[in-house]
DNA sequence: CTTAGGG
DNA sequence: CCCTAAG
C-alpha cells in the first residue's frame, strides 16, 4: 500500500528530503518550532485584537518581572519616574501599534479616594497604603466589595459599577461618531477618577482599523466571511457525516469563537510570574477568565463553567507576546491561577462607533441567518454594502485588585490580564441601531435597518459579558454550546475580534475563550459545527435568553461576593476535568492523514499539521485518540461505541499504525533510512 | 515542552 | 481525559 504519502513537502524542517519524512527527526533537525507558527495571510485585526494586542505588548514589556529573562530586574523600586516611564513605554506603544486602532488605557483615580493612592501610583510602586483606609474608600457606586480585598490583602479597592445593558446601550449609542473611547481601566482607583494619565494615546483610528467590518470587495466581511457563511450554510453537521475534512490548517472548531485569540494572549501574556505574584487578576465573571483561558466557549465548553480547567493548550499559546508562545507553558497559567489575587473587573462593556458609508455591492447576508425572510437584499442593488469602522472600544471598568507591594510591572501585567480577558473571552458584542439593541442575529442588516445610507451614527457597538450564569442550563453540551455566545451577538461583531494569528501570527486562538474568534484559520474547522450562529438547529437553545449580559451580571456584581463565590462554586481553578469533546469523523480523517504522513510519535507536530486550530486537542489528545483508534480498528464493530468511524479510516489507522511501528523497529537497528522507501513500495 | 504509557 | 515518568 502506499502509505505516506510521502511529500516531500512536510513542514519539518528537513522535510524534503527524501521520501517521507523522517518518523523522527532529532529535535535539533527540526526546525525552531516556536518559529514555526503559521500565519495567516489573509487575516487583519480587529479592535478587539488591537486592543488586546497592546495591552499584551504593555505587558510584554512592561518589565523584566513579567519577562523570563528579565526576571531579575523586578520592577520593584518604582521611583516617580519608572512610572512614567511605564507611561511612556505604553505610549509607544501604542504609537507603535501596528494597526494604530487602539485605544488608551488610562488609569484614573478616584476622585474621592484617596489621594495617597495616586500617589502612591505614581511615585511608586509600592503603596503603602493601609489597606483598611482604602477599602474604605470605595465608592458607593461601586457594589464591588472591600472585603475581598482585605483578604487578599490588596490594597486597591475593587470597584465595580455594574452597569446594566442600559447603560451600555448608551452609551454606546452616543453619538458622536468620532469620539474615541479609551479602554479605561480602573485600577483600584475609581473610575471617575478626576485625574488620569493616559498611558496610551488615542491612535488615529484612522488608519484603517482592520476592517471590523468593512471589507469592500469581498462583500462579506472580510474576515469573518466564511465562518458567517458557514455557520448559516450548516447549521450543523450531521454527527456520522463527515462534513468537511479537517485536514490539515484549517479544521477545528474553536475558530469560532473569537475569543480564543484574545484569551489566550492574556494568558500567555503573562506570566504569572511570581515576582509579581501578588496580583493576580480574577476576574468578576467567573467565566471571563476561566474562559478567557479556554478560550472557547462555544461548543462544548459552555461558557463559564467548563473552561479550561487543566491549563492545557489553550491557555498556553499565546502567540502575543512570544512567539514560542506556542508552547508556552501551563506553569504559567497555573501560577497564575494560584497567586492570583483578584482583580475584578466588571464587565467590560464598551461601545464603538463606527460609520458607515457606502459600499459595494455586495450582500451582507452573511450575517443573517439562512432563513431570513422578508427582503434579501431587495433594494437596490447598489449599495449592500454597509461599511463600518470602529473607532474603538471602550472598555467601561476594570477592578483590579493588587496587593501595594506589587511592583508597577505586575499592575501592568495585571490590567492587561484583565483587559486580555475581558476580549478574550468574556465578551461578546453587540449591536446597536438607534439605539436599540438589536438582539435578532438572523436579521440581515437590512432588516434591522442598517442600511448604507443610514448608518453612520445610528449603529452602535457593544461589549457584554459573555459569560453564561449557569451552566447548567446547558443540555446537551454540543448543541447549546454556541448559542447562548451567539445569541445575542452581532454576527459582525463577532467576527471582528479575530484573527488573532494573522496578525503577526502571535496571537493563537488557543484561547477558546472569547469572543468568537474569527480567525481565518479556522475557515475550514467548523466542521463540528459547534457554533451555528443561526442557532438554528437547536430549538432549546434558542436563543433564549441567555442574553448575556442580563443573567451574568446580577451573580457576578456582588463583587464581593463574587471572589469567594467563584471559589466555592466551583472552584475550577486548579482542576476540572476538561469537558469530553468526542472526535468527530472529520477529525479522525484529519488524524489519520496526519500520521499517515507523518508517523506515530510526532504528535506536536501532528498537532501543528492538522489541528493547529483546534484548541483543545492538544498533541496529548491526539496521541490517545490515535490509541483509541488503534483500539477501535481491532475490535469488531459490534464493540465499537460513540460515533461510528468509517471502516476505511480504521483500515488506514491500522495500516499506518503496522508501517510506521515497523519503521520504528527498523529504525532501532540501524536502518538507514533509505530503506523504508523501499517497503513503502 | 514532548513522548510514551498507564490509569 | 488525566497523570507521570523520562528525555
């Protein structure tokens, strides 16, 4: 039989030699796999990457605490001028952004807090604050609690101000089509605070934020375009059929979820590095950054509950800040997960303008669902085309709670966690039209009345917590998964965020978490379906309401409350079992391929070639599926369970298995590898 | 971090 | 899937 297909095409470095590729190439042969990375071509940012994309960078270089290398150098003796230095950096940043979309990050203080407090920000680092003053200090507004703090021992109050969809309807809508809205965080300082220093600089918006929506040509949104398309085309895949082929680069689910890049670029962002340990950053919403790890919450992961317990992948890759992000490691996640001190934030809601102005031609049906009814594009033809552009988020409030020994460093490290979480995963987007929020996902733009002619002040964009309250409510984990992200969100919007790996192919998906990723990577992933938009497929889903903001934040405003809630709900910090994602057909075709060509024992790299975007299977996964498969091949079929596999693909699991067990035999010897081209044949 | 295996 | 031992 001909197995390998041997192309001397592979991806490892050596790779073309001869025949197939070498079942096992000596690591040093192997190219730098941290540099491997893929990127994708065609992707473009978003706001929401951008976003995330300084706050990573802010964080990256915020000090050597964060860094490995620079460990050495904590940041420890914050001097009036290290934070403005800090400010600086941000700055440039910023400046420096590639996209120049950004938003700025201010730091406020409460006005009626303390002044030490800005003091103590400013000058130094260590606050040296009486934790009771402050705690003290909270606003009224703010239902978020002083006690936890006094536990943790941080000196900054929380604060949190829930605010209601109202609210973020809002201000969303305000008007003005430029204004700009910085990400503010709150750090322990109140949000109003009188005064603040930007770290970051509005950018120019201008310069062409990717295309959050607006692509012209291509007519659907650019980025997200396929994914939409899909999502509506195949509300689901039948479970035995195989729908698409995973293959190689694309398959896998968790594109959806736009989340995922931004999630995990908070995690790897940081390291938890212990020299800052003190602050950890947790955030209100139990899920937001649970998820924001996992980073999908679509399928299977519902939402909060299931995240990502174990730091596996997902959280591990965070191509932000590191290349070698890919492999980054759990240990971070998991200190982090321990030291963490809280930071809470409140959801972060935002609201983006955008304009809208003529467009081509092309149909935005992507968004809707398939079943739209009434018009479809009966206008005129003209202009379908509705482009928008986002001037950028804000990001209403953060808490963040750190301990005044922390060093400015780790407040960086902190507030970009938070902020990386917030985009990561606990957001979703939505859409407003004159105000209104417009819950229907299945409406084509049209039909909600954003039409080219009208947009430009009338639409506006939201950030909501993404979290689902309960995830109880979930039944079948598969077909509600997405649904309660979806639901409400704006198809755009969701798309938006993506991309992440494009990028600079920093930022992986991994992270399931947030919103829906869109990277391009994904195109071809969704095999399973996880997300229909449309929602269509699922009655019970039904969009039911988990409108996400609503159900979410009552639980969660209580910030005290809500720290050790967490905590005794479940606390999946350290450990749940990672939810069961069966593997579907397409996936095992996907497998099977991969080791066909490739062999047993090079899981990372099967891993890389056809699940890269898959962020949950990770190279262990693969190998015991493979085991599992080898196992099924066996065994008759009577004593098969789950999903049927097609017997095709257990007779090349079986034949892949029996050529390259025998490669490794032959291999031990002292086979020159030559000979295997020889059995192949 | 990866692999390989056992649980 | 998880966990661990070994590289």
């Amino acid at each position: 039989m001909v197995f390998p297909k041997r192309s001397t095409s592979e991806m490892e470095s050596g790779g073309g030699s001869h025949v197939a590729e070498m079942p096992r190439v000596p690591k040093s042969a192997r190219g730098k796999r941290s540099i491997r990375k893929k990127e994708s071509p065609g992707q473009m940012m978003c706001a929401f990457d951008l976003l995330a994309s300084v706050a990573g960078k802010l964080l990256d270089e915020g000090d050597g605490s964060l860094g490995n290398t620079s460990a050495a150098a904590p940041v420890v003796d914050a001097s009036p001028k290290d934070v403005k230095q800090f400010k600086n950096e941000v700055m440039d940043q910023d400046s420096c952004n590639e996209s120049a979309l950004v938003s700025h990050i201010a730091f406020q203080r409460p006005a009626n807090h303390h002044a030490r407090k800005g003091e103590d920000l400013e000058g130094s680092h260590p606050l040296n604050e009486d934790p009771k003053a402050k705690s003290g200090t909270l606003d009224k507004e703010s239902s978020m609690i002083s006690c936890s703090k006094a536990e943790l021992g941080c000196n900054f109050a929380a604060i949190a101000d829930r605010w209601s969809p109202e609210s973020v309807e809002s201000g969303a809508c305000t008007g003005d089509a430029v204004a700009n809205v910085m990400p503010m965080i709150t750090a322990g300082f109140h949000k109003n605070a009188p005064d603040m220093f930007n770290l970051l600089d509005p950018m120019d918006v201008d310069v062409k934020p990717p295309p959050l929506v607006s692509s012209d040509s291509t007519g659907e949104m650019p980025l997200y375009g396929n994914k939409i398309r899909r999502s509506t085309s195949f509300p689901r895949v039948p479970k035995g059929g195989m729908g698409f082929t995973v293959d190689r680069d694309e398959d896998d689910d968790d594109k959806s979820s736009g989340c995922t890049h931004p999630i995990t670029a908070t995690n790897k962002g940081f390291r938890p590095n212990c020299t800052a340990g003190h602050s950890s950053v947790k955030k209100l919403l139990a899920c937001k950054y649970r998820k924001v790890a996992p980073a999908r919450m679509h399928k299977g992961d519902l939402s909060c509950s299931d995240v990502d317990r174990k730091p596996s992948f997902r959280n591990k890759k965070m191509y932000y800040t590191r290349q070698r992000t890919q492999r980054s490691t759990f240990k971070r996640r998991k200190m982090f997960d321990r030291h963490s001190a809280l930071v809470s934030e409140e959801y972060a809601k935002s609201n983006a303008k955008f304009t809208a102005r003529d467009s081509h031609p092309a149909s935005l049906e992507a968004n809707k669902g398939t079943n739209s009814m009434a018009f479809q594009k009966s206008h005129e033809t003209d202009d379908c085309h509705v482009k928008l552009r986002i001037k950028s988020f804000k990001v209403p409030e953060l808490l963040i709670e750190i301990p005044e020994t922390a060093t400015v460093g780790s407040l960086k490290k902190t507030v970009l966690e938070a902020v990386n979480a917030i985009l990561g995963g606990g957001l979703r987007v939505g859409v407003l039209h004159h105000g209104k929020k417009v819950r229907d996902d299945n409406k084509t733009l049209m039909q909600a009345g954003i039409a080219h002619d009208d947009v430009l002040d009338n639409l506006g964009f939201s950030l909501e917590p993404n979290c689902t309250p309960h995830p109880s409510q979930h039944s079948p984990p598969e077909d509600t998964e997405f649904l309660e992200t979806v639901d409400t969100t704006e198809p755009l919007a969701r798309i938006a965020p993506t991309d992440s790996s494009s990028k600079h192919g920093e930022i992986d998906a991994s992270q399931e978490l947030a919103l829906a990723p869109l990277s391009a990577n994904y195109q071809g992933n969704d095999h399973d379906s996880v997300y229909s938009p449309g929602g269509m497929s699922s009655p019970d889903k039904a969009s039911t309401n988990w409108r996400a903001i609503v159900p979410v934040t009552p639980a969660y405003s209580n910030a005290g409350a809500i720290v050790p809630a967490n905590k005794a709900k479940r606390s999946p910090e350290q450990g749940q079992r990672r939810i069961r994602r069966p593997f579907s057909v397409s996936e095992v075709e996907a497998l099977v391929l991969a080791v066909e060509k490739l062999g047993t024992g090079r899981w990372r790299d099967v891993k890389l070639r056809a699940f890269d975007n898959a962020k949950h299977r990770t190279y262990v996964d693969l190998k015991d599926k493979w085991k599992t498969l080898v196992h099924t091949a066996s065994i008759s079929p009577q004593q098969r369970r789950g999903e049927p596999v097609p017997q095709e693909l257990l007779d090349r699991v079986l034949a892949a298995q029996a050529y390259w067990s025998q490669q490794q035999t032959k291999l031990q010897p002292k086979t020159p590898p030559l000979a295997e081209s020889r059995l192949l044949t």
